[in-house]
C-alpha cells in the first residue's frame, strides 16, 4: 500500500484564561513560537479567549502508523514533535524567554488526520476508562445549512461505565446549550 500524501493542518489552541505575568516583566510577546525563535501572536475573540494559529504538516510514518509532524513552528525529535505556546521579553535579559508551554502533538493519531474535512472539527482524548470522540460537521445545503454533532465512546472498564452512566445526562444538555449560543451568536 502507497503511502498517503501529506496534510496539511491548521493547529489551533485555544486558551479560556491567560496567566498573568508579574509587572516587572514588563511588555511580553505571546504566541506561537517558530523555529527561528519569532512570537506569532494570537487573536482576542468577543468572549475573551485567545486563539493561536499555527500550519503544520502531517505524513504517515509508515513503520510506527504514526503521523510525522513537520513545519516551521514543530519543535523536538521526531517521537517527541510539540508546538511552543510563548511568552518573550521584549527587553534585554539573560533569558529571552519568561515562560513557554510545550503542547504535545504525540496524542493525536494518524485516524484523526485522514479523517479531517474542511468543514468538520474532531476532538477527543484517550485515557485508561475510556477513549471519547467528538465531531462536529457543518453541512450546507439550500437555504440553511444544519450542524451534526456526533460522539463515540469505547469503554475499557468499569469505572468508564458508571462515569458515563452519570455523566451522559450532562453532556446531552451541554450540546443544546452550546449549540443554541452559537445560532444566537450567529457562529452557526
């Protein structure tokens, strides 16, 4: 079997809160960090999040099943990739750096890469209870488009089993709540 070709991703995090800095640091740049050391800054959304951008290629590394990530803001060895969430003095110091944040790309697989539509967001996370998926799919199609929300969780135990039992009530709710806020807001 021919190795697929490459993709190409838009990472973005998103932060609901920013750390506070001490005063006598002064001005910082934060934002994602390149290789060559430069701060890319983010954005402020309307509800006070930050959103930082970054490009980064995926390839299928065909001995491990893995994607292989590369591009200018991919940091670390090849079994360890991360992207730099940066915070850097803007002024003269020992240390360029005030604080930086090492996000893992190791966690996400090569299913969730292949899988990536234009119009679909996929999130999820993988612990020993339970592996949870999350998609949602914008469709558009005559006057009105429509959002599809799907989730898949795989049970590796009890303890995931009474979790969800309890916990499934919650979430149906939640999506209502969050799918109604952004028609409200128009983000939909």
């Amino acid at each position: 079997m021919a190795n697929p070709q490459p993709k190409s991703l838009t990472i973005r995090l998103v932060c609901t809160s920013m750390p506070e800095t001490p005063a006598d640091e002064g001005q910082l740049e934060v934002g994602m960090q390149d290789n060559a050391q430069v701060v890319h800054p983010g954005r402020m959304h309307t509800n006070g999040t930050m959103v930082f951008e970054c490009a980064v290629e995926a390839r299928l590394d065909a001995s491990t099943g893995e994607p292989s990530y590369r591009g200018p803001f991919v940091q670390g060895t090849p079994e360890a990739r991360f992207l730099y969430l940066s915070w850097k003095r803007r002024t003269q110091s020992a240390s360029p750096w005030y604080w930086r944040v090492k996000v893992p790309l190791t966690g996400i697989t090569w299913k969730q890469v292949s899988s990536l539509k234009s119009n679909e967001l996929i999130a999820g996370h993988n612990d020993k209870h339970l592996d949870f998926m999350l998609s949602v799919l914008r469709e558009v199609g005559g006057e009105h488009g429509s959002v599809v929300v799907s989730t898949i969780c795989t049970v590796h135990n009890r303890f995931g089993r009474v979790y969800l039992f309890f916990i499934v009530p919650f979430h149906r709710w939640g999506v209502q709540q969050l799918l109604s806020r952004a028609v409200i807001a128009g983000r939909l």
